[in-house]
C-alpha cells in the first residue's frame, strides 16, 4: 500500500532536519498531553479531599458550637 521509496524520496529532498522536527514535536506533543492528563488528575485528587475536609470542618464546627452552648451553661451555674 505505502512504497518505502516514496518516504526515501521526501526525506531526500526535504533532508533529516525535517525530519526530526517532526519527530521532536510529535515527541513533545505526547509528553504534553500525558503530562496534562496526570495534571487534571491530580486537580481532581485535591478537589475530592477538599470537599471532604470542608465536610470535616463543617462537622467540626457543629460539635464546638454545641460544646460552647454547655460550658456557656456551666459557667452560668458555676457564677
């Protein structure tokens, strides 16, 4: 289907330069991406355990209001 010589043809008369640039870039181009898909990962990773801390600190927060609401009353008995 593809002739070897058509290749051999191009690189002949484009040269190796051409080439490896296209080499390089595609090279680039695949480290790009994969490099971009472990970013949107790891955003997705931190985004998850910061919902799960704002569930913490939110819970967090319940329990210390209901404890200043006894201690406010033992104070109050205590005085």
């Amino acid at each position: 289907m593809f002739d070897i010589n058509i290749y051999l043809k191009l690189l002949e008369t484009f040269g190796f330069g051409v080439a490896q640039t296209g080499l390089v870039v595609f090279l680039l181009w695949k480290i790009a991406t994969n490099h971009l898909k472990h970013i949107g990962d790891d955003i997705k990773e931190v985004s998850k355990d910061i919902k799960d801390l704002a569930i913490e600190v939110k819970s967090m927060k319940t329990n210390c209001t209901a404890h200043a609401e006894k201690i406010a009353k033992l104070e109050g008995k205590l005085e």
